[in-house]
C-alpha cells in the first residue's frame, strides 16, 4: 500500500490479518502469526514459545464473542513472507456483526506486537522506548462490496523528501538472542527496502 500523509508518505507490504469478516455469511477469521526465521532454517523451542501465548490470546478473545458457533482452529503452519517465514495458526467463526469492532478492539494489539499481560506491557513499551511507533503496528480497515479485512502494519516505511524512516521490529522472549533479533529486524527490512526502488 501507499499512504499519503501530507507532505509524507507512507508504504508497507502486509503479513498479518488482524481480521476477516465476511458480510454475508457472517463469518470472522483472524490469525496467529508469530516467530521468525530466515525460510531455510528449522524452528526452535523459542520460535514456537513465542506463538503459543499469541494464539492462546487470540482463541481467549474469541471465546468472548462466541455466538454458539465452533471456534475452527488449524493446525500451525509456515506462513513465507519473502525471505523470511512466520509460525501460522488461522481460526474462524461466527459472530455477531454489531460485535465487529468490539472483536478488533479486543484484539488488537496482539501479544506479537505487544506482549502480555497487554495492559502492563503496553505501559512499559512506552515508558522505554524511546521513539514514537506513530502508524507502526496498528491496523488498516479495507471494506469491499462483501468483506471488511484488517491488515497489522508491521513491515512499513515513512517516506520524507531526502529520507526514509523504516520500521519493523522482533519478538523478545525469555530465550531471545540479541544479535539473533537485530538480524531478523534487518531480514525484515529487507520486504520493506525492495519496495522503495520504484522510487529511484
């Protein structure tokens, strides 16, 4: 996508579905998306701790807003995203249509972007960091004729004049290796810097 936002302008590729929801069928579908690895390597005890809290979230959430509907639940799965893949565990339900932005706004931000318990840790992300996240992951709403869908604005760029300004970030655990991270913010970087040369 492209955005712009007075004098600036905004870009970014989409990995994750914050939601779907189908206006005729009523039906809701949402994603755990978490962990990342370069595609040629194998998953390890730390990528797969880091999605499980995410989708126990999310199925927690559903809970919620379940109108007497099975919540479906895949089985978790590789979700590429150009050199990099993502753990993936996709759900689905019915729910109430006056109940949709109560859904998003439950949802959102996801332990992936957030942490838990959400409350606390979103006190303390902007008690330490010391940049503004300004459009970095929150969601952008596209309505068409039969679907409402929410994408997490994770890999994005603010476009100045003489500059670029890139945000993409890691998920920190307990079993985090700090050079591991910085290179997978890099690797990320990377879906966001081969956008930019139609800029040239």
């Amino acid at each position: 996508y492209i955005f712009i936002q007075g004098k600036n302008a905004w870009i970014g590729a989409f990995s994750e579905v914050l939601g779907k929801f189908n206006k005729v069928t009523h039906e809701f579908e949402t994603m755990s998306l978490a962990g990342t690895i370069p595609v040629s390597e194998n998953w390890t005890d730390k990528e797969i701790e880091e999605q499980k809290p995410v989708s126990s979230y999310i199925r927690n959430v559903l809970e919620k807003f379940n109108t007497n509907s099975e919540i479906q639940e895949s089985e978790t799965q590789d979700h590429i995203s150009g050199n990099i893949k993502h753990l993936r565990t996709d759900f689905k339900l019915k729910i109430n249509p006056e109940k949709l932005d109560s859904i998003i706004e439950e949802l959102h931000p996801t332990p992936a972007v957030c942490g838990i318990p959400k409350d606390f840790c979103k006190e303390k992300i902007q008690e330490f960091e010391k940049f503004p996240r300004e459009l970095y992951a929150g969601f952008i709403r596209i309505e068409t004729d039969d679907f409402i869908q929410y994408f997490v604005n994770l890999r994005c760029a603010k476009l100045y004049s003489d500059s670029v300004h890139i945000f993409v970030g890691g998920g920190i655990t307990a079993q985090s290796n700090p050079e591991k991270e910085w290179i997978e913010t890099e690797l990320k970087s990377e879906a966001v810097l081969k956008n930019l040369s139609f800029l040239k």
